[in-house]
C-alpha cells in the first residue's frame, strides 16, 4: 500500500513536472510561449479518482470555485421585469446554497452513480460542469458574440453583453448554461421585450489560464482527480490512463470534441443511465455535433464569392464579345 | 429577348433579363435572410411563433442557419455577378452622379407638392444614392457574414475582437438592410414611381412614361427616340408645357444601356433598348 502510494506520489509528482515542463517550453509561436500561458489547454477528469470529498460540507473542486466566481454573480433587481408574453423567469438569487446541480451561482458540481460493472459495484463521483467543446455552437452562433471560445480552449461568457436569452443553452447538448434574471445589459434596453437576464457558466478560468495558470479546481482537488494542460498532452495522458484501467473516455469525440476528457472505469453508458438528469443536470450520453450538418452548406457560402466572380467575369465577357461581333444588319434582322 | 409582337407596342424596355433575373434573386434570397436572420435570435419560441401553421422549425436555430446558409450562397453569388458583370461592361447608369444630392431633394419635394421634379435619365437620382448606400450595405453584410461563417467552421477561436466586429457590423447592417428595404417600397408607393414597377417584372415601361420623366434616358439611347409616335394612351399625365420648357440636352453623358458616348451619331445596335423601339416602330413590325 505504501509502496503503491508512494509510486502514485511517485507518478503523479512525474506528471506535474511533465506538464510543467512542457508548459514552460510553451506550445507554439504564440506570444506566450515560454510560460504557456493562452495556449491550448484541456482537463482530464479522473472519475476512478474523484471520492466527492467525503469529509467536506462542500467538495474542494466547488468549493474553490464559488469562491472565486460567486462574488461576480450580481443581485438581480427586485422585483423582476415581467417578461413578455410568457412571463417566464428564472432566478437562483434565493437558491445560491444549491451545490448539488449547476446554477447561476453554482458552475461545477458533483455527479453521484451507482453502477454495477464487472461484477462490482461502484460508487462514482464525477465532477460536472461545462465541457468547453472544440467547435461550440452555444459561442459560434450567439447572435451577439457575448459567448467566444478563446486560444485557450477556454469557452467564456461576457456577462456584460448576453442578453439572457438562453440560445447557448439550447443549442448546448448538455443544456449547461444557467440564466439569472434581473441582471445584465438587457435591463438598460427593453426588460419586457428583449432579452431575460444573462447566462452563467464555467469559464474554465479563462483569466488564470491567461497567467499560466490551473483552474481553481484543478489545484483544489486533493485527490489529484483533475488535471490540467497543454490539449495534446492531456489528450494522450487520458488516452494512457484509459488504457490502463481498461477504462473508457468522454469528452474526447462528444460534440466534435471538447476540452475536457473524462476518464471512466465503467461504460460511460452505465453512468448515464445511474445519474439523476434534469435541469442543471447534464446526461453522459454520447453526442454528435449538431452544426455539423451545416459545415457543407456553410463552404458553398464561402465558395459563392469566387463563384460569383467567375459566373460574371464569364458573362461579361461573353456579352462584350458578342457587342464586338454582331454589326447592326444582323441585328436587325427581320 | 426583343418584343415581336404589338402586345409590346408603346413600351420601351428598361432591364433586361440578367437584370430581372439579379434583381429577383438578391430580393428573395434577402428577404430569406432577413427571415432567417431574425429568428437567429431567441425570439420564435418566446412570442408564440413556432405555434403558427408551418412555423415550428422557427425555433430551430440549426435549421434556421442552413436556411440562411442556403440563401446567403445565392446571395453573395448574385452580388458578386452583379458587380462583375456590369462594371467589365461599363454600366454606370445607376451609380452615383454629382449633384444627385441635391436633385433628390427636389424630388422628394415635387412628390410633396412642392415645386417641380427635374428630367430624369434612366434612374432616378434618388435611385442612384439609394442603390449606393445599398451596395455598402449589401458588402458589410457579405464581408461580415463570411467571416462568422468561416469563424462557425474553421476557427471558433479566433480573435475575439474580429468575431465581435464582424458580429455588430453584421447586426446593425441588417437593421440598415431593413430601412433601406422599407425605403425601397415605400418608393414604389408614390404614385409619379408606380409605372416603374412593371419594369423590374417586364422589363418595359410605357415610353409615354419614358418620354414626359425619362427624356435624358431616351436622347442617351439614341435621337430617334426623340419624337417617335407615340401608341395607346398615357399612363402618367406629363405636366402641362413640359417638353418645351425643359428640352432636352444637346450633348448627353454615356448610355447608361449600352454605354455609347455619342447615342446619336451612332446609336448602339446591341443596346436592347433602341433594338426594340426600332423594331416596334420599323414599319415591317409584325402586329
């Protein structure tokens, strides 16, 4: 057991020098290459490491993160705007205490399953919160560019521009941004008309991967369940650590790929069908990019300039010819 | 292409088909993205039109952006074809000219009551400054709508600063898109524009028409149009002692049809315009 826990020690003090280094050697030429900092980053989740934190009120991975990001969560106006037509609101200002689902105050939380696999039984705990995809369409496609996915791998909400109104969870596959009413840019223009609040989520700490930084529930967790760094070397560490647990992985292909890889030792099938889903309560199911059935229509738009540029430099030319070479007598042709 | 019988007699012929057929083209694919432009936004589900008969996909806003997607591809298409294909060819009837400025404002007070509008060549200036600020409408919209399509492909990340300005360039030229739309059909609303409209369904208008609001067009086309017999009644009353108070110029620009300098010395066989009137007025015309 020592001798185990020593090599763990061992190997995990390996692995952060590993990351380190190739933090500090950089990624590429970005103009923070020699600490790293802005480059691609991704986190592995180690569900066969995570124990939720039993001795704590709180899990220290959310722990971490409300306290860095709860304080940014304004108090919504009181009362809130009605919102025509439907008058439907949603408002967590009473409910900050939640832990166990996402929430605008509440971007991380603990996913409890029981699974039978391979003849025993596992109690999971599985950290949940935003998978910052590859291509997300819940960023690509907000009609006010308030969601952008950053070099960072990092997928950020502005709060000071979302109107609340909700498209990144919809298009979301795990439906993981949470709305606060009452709050944000939408109370200045038409509160009843436009807009209902703003949307919150993970932003993988956008600003301290910035620095070079972890994510504060990457350095929080004592179990060394998370991990973070440079996309490549997470992706191929998840793949080693699946292989060796003749585990499974998620993250990896869901949506076009995501930022994040779960690293499972049961079937992740098995897991989807144990935990408690619903709102703030993402499944694990596996999941294809949705705007992938838009990617052909989307190059034919941007061929079309040059298609454009062809079709008339083509026309034209064939109507000047044809001016040069009729005379007026052939036109007239009775 | 060119009237062969007498239904066309008494009409010139203002666009032709490539005209009719780009002018349609941008207008529908336009409308489309406007549509699909707006129900981009969050709106579909929350006022109640995904309930409408045939609107549920509105609140899908993946099936909304292939709607858009596709339109945009006839649209740029188009746009870019238009550019193209009339500048090789030297059309600058519709571009802007100097003075239209204040030749719109006349306009516009003429259709108030107020004082009399001056001749016209093919466009009206009004026209000619419109279809401007439509054309940097149309390439903010293009330039910006490319780089949020490439963004949605090829590079989610990239600069946040470009995917923020080609995003508001985007939404504020759609709102201009809009007005400028309105503007276009609250144009064809004022009576003295109505027998403009047939043209751009046609190609014709009546050459009375032409001849009372259109001299500087028809002498650009070629003298014979001056004084051709005019068939079938008038459908826009030309002021009273119009014709000789205010004759036509002696040295008219470049047709804006056929684009020959001097119409008059050697009017342009290919210019479809004096084609036709040639043929409805030759005396050989069938009927």
């Amino acid at each position: 057991m020592n001798d185990g826990k020593k090599g763990g020690i061992s190997r995990r003090a390996l692995l952060k020098a590993t990351l380190t280094a190739a933090l500090s050697v950089g990624l590429g030429s970005s103009g923070h290459a020699h600490t790293g900092a802005g480059c691609a980053v991704a986190t592995l989740i180690d569900i066969s490491r995570c124990d939720g934190c039993p001795e704590r009120e709180t899990p220290a991975c959310i722990q971490a993160c409300r306290q860095k990001n709860l304080l940014h969560v304004p108090e919504p106006v009181d009362p809130l705007p009605k919102v025509f037509p439907r008058g439907k609101t949603e408002d967590f200002s009473g409910r900050k205490h939640l832990t166990d689902r996402l929430t605008p105050y509440n971007y991380l939380f603990i996913h409890k399953a029981e699974v039978e696999h391979g003849g025993k039984r596992w109690s999971l705990n599985i950290p949940r919160r935003c998978m910052h995809c590859d291509n997300p369409a819940c960023a690509t496609i907000c009609p006010f560019a308030a969601n952008h996915k950053h070099k960072t791998g990092a997928v950020v909400i502005d709060s000071d521009i979302c109107f609340g109104g909700a498209k990144c969870r919809t298009v979301c596959p795990w439906n993981i941004p949470q709305r606060q009413s009452g709050v944000g840019i939408y109370l200045q223009i038409a509160p009843t008309l436009a807009g209902n609040g703003v949307m919150f989520k993970c932003d993988l700490c956008h600003d301290r991967l910035l620095e070079g930084k972890n994510p504060v529930c990457v350095d929080a967790c004592p179990r060394e369940a998370l991990l973070s760094g440079p996309r490549e070397i997470i992706r191929a560490e998840a793949r080693k650590r699946a292989d060796r647990m003749g585990g499974h992985l998620y993250g990896r292909e869901e949506n076009g790929g995501t930022a994040t890889l779960y690293v499972s030792p049961v079937p992740l099938e098995k897991i989807d069908a144990a935990i408690e889903k619903g709102p703030g309560r993402p499944h694990m199911a596996p999941v294809q990019r949705r705007m992938a059935k838009t990617d052909t229509l989307a190059n034919s738009v941007l061929l079309s300039p040059a298609i454009g540029l062809t079709a008339g430099i083509l026309a034209a030319a064939g109507a000047l010819k044809g001016r040069k070479n009729s005379s007026p007598e052939e036109e007239r042709k009775p | 292409m060119s009237p062969k019988t007498g239904e066309k007699q008494n009409l010139i012929r203002r666009h032709n088909l490539t005209e009719i057929v780009e002018h349609w083209a941008i207008a529908l694919s336009g409308l489309t993205l406007v549509i699909t432009g707006i129900f981009e936004l969050p709106i579909a589900g929350r006022y109640y039109i995904t309930d409408l008969p045939g609107m549920k996909w509105s609140g899908d806003f993946i099936f909304s952006l292939e709607l858009h997607y596709a339109a945009s591809v006839i649209f740029i298409t188009v746009s870019l074809f238009h550019v193209v294909y009339h500048v090789l060819q030297g059309h600058t009837g519709l571009l802007p000219k100097k003075g239209d400025l204040k030749a719109s404002v006349e306009v516009i007070k003429s259709f108030l009551g107020r004082g009399e509008e001056p001749l016209f060549h093919k466009y009206l200036p009004e026209q000619r400054l419109a279809y401007a600020g439509m054309a940097v409408i149309i390439a903010g919209l293009i330039i910006s709508g490319l780089i949020k399509t490439y963004k949605n492909v090829y590079a989610p990340d990239m600069s946040y600063a470009l995917v923020m300005w080609a995003t508001w360039v985007h939404n504020v030229f759609f709102v201009l898109f809009v007005l400028a739309f309105a503007a276009h059909m609250a144009a064809i609303v004022i009576k003295p524009n109505r027998p403009l409209v047939r043209s751009i369904f046609t190609g014709y208008i009546s050459l009375d028409y032409a001849k009372a609001r259109h001299p500087l067009w028809l002498e650009e086309i070629s003298p014979r149009m001056q004084g051709a017999p005019v068939r079938g009644e008038r459908e826009t009353p030309v002021r009273e002692g119009r014709e000789e108070k205010e004759p036509v110029q002696e040295d008219a620009g470049a047709c804006t049809a056929c684009n020959v300098r001097d119409a008059r010395e050697a009017p342009d066989p290919d210019c479809e315009a004096v084609r036709d009137h040639q043929e409805n007025t030759s005396p050989g015309r069938k009927t």
